[in-house]
C-alpha cells in the first residue's frame, strides 16, 4: 500500500478492527518512510451489481448516489445519519444476496421508498416526488392520499 503522504510502499500495520457488521477490516498504517499515519479497508471482492437504466443503459452500482438521494429526501427531518446508512447498507447487502446481478432501478427505488416510508413520511414523499416524476400537483396530492388511507386503514 503505498503512503498517500510520501509515495512510499512500506508501511507497518498498527491496528486492524471489524467494520461494516464484520463485512469490512479496517487497518490503521504507519509509514516507515515519513511515519506519517493513515487508514485503508480491505473488503471482500464481490461480482459487481450493474444497474439497468430506465433508458435500457447498464452502470455499475453506485452505493454513494442512493446515499445522496436519500440524505437529499431527509434535509431538515430527524432522521440521523446512521439511519440513512442502516438502509442502504440493508438494500446493497440485499441485492448482493440475490441470484441476478443486473437490476432495474425502478426496483431499487421501490425498496427505497417501502424503507423511507417505514422511516419518516415526509422523507417518503419527497424521494418518490422525484422517483416517480410527479407531473403536477394531482399526481402529488394522490400519493399523499394514498398514504393516509394507509395510515387510517392501520389504526
């Protein structure tokens, strides 16, 4: 591993703890150059999702771009950091678990809204008024509706 610091490949391992519920290591180096400290991650090497495009392209997986929709839809909820994570640790880990290796994005948005509408309400609305593209506000106020007749339809 070389050093970030000084470009040299010899470092000594400090400290290495579990990370990610046992699914990562994480190592604390020491450079024997400029003894300067930093940390890497050593992860099990998975078989990349792709994710199909709703224009039919086909991208790699990308865990930060669910993170930032999602962090988007809880601006100013209280929905804390590690709750945001717990979910898209939760769906990655369950779309790596599967037998396809290729997924729709409507089905990863589906498993995002069923986890934010379990979460916070508001933070459901607002990920699905951009997931499903609402049009106008009808399209906007049915959705509303149609979680409340949930809501009343559980007590």
């Amino acid at each position: 591993m070389n050093c970030p610091f000084c470009g040299q490949f010899d470092s000594k391992v400090i400290d290495s703890r579990p990370t990610d519920e046992g699914q990562a290591i994480r190592r604390r180096r020491e450079c024997n150059a400029c003894q300067k400290r930093f940390t890497t991650y050593e992860k099990v090497e998975e078989i990349p999702l792709i994710v199909i495009k709703k224009s039919g392209n086909r991208e790699a997986f990308n865990r930060n771009k669910i993170l930032k929709g999602i962090i988007r839809a809880c601006e100013k909820r209280p929905v804390s950091l590690k709750e945001i994570q717990l979910i898209v640790n939760d769906l990655e880990k369950t779309l790596q678990n599967e037998m396809e290796k290729e997924v729709p994005t409507e089905r990863i948005g589906l498993m995002v809204m069923d986890a934010l509408k379990e979460l916070d309400e508001v933070a459901y609305v607002r990920f699905a008024s951009v997931y499903r593209e609402f049009k106008d506000l009808n399209t906007f106020m049915e959705e509303l509706k149609k979680i409340l007749r949930e809501k009343n339809s559980e007590n």
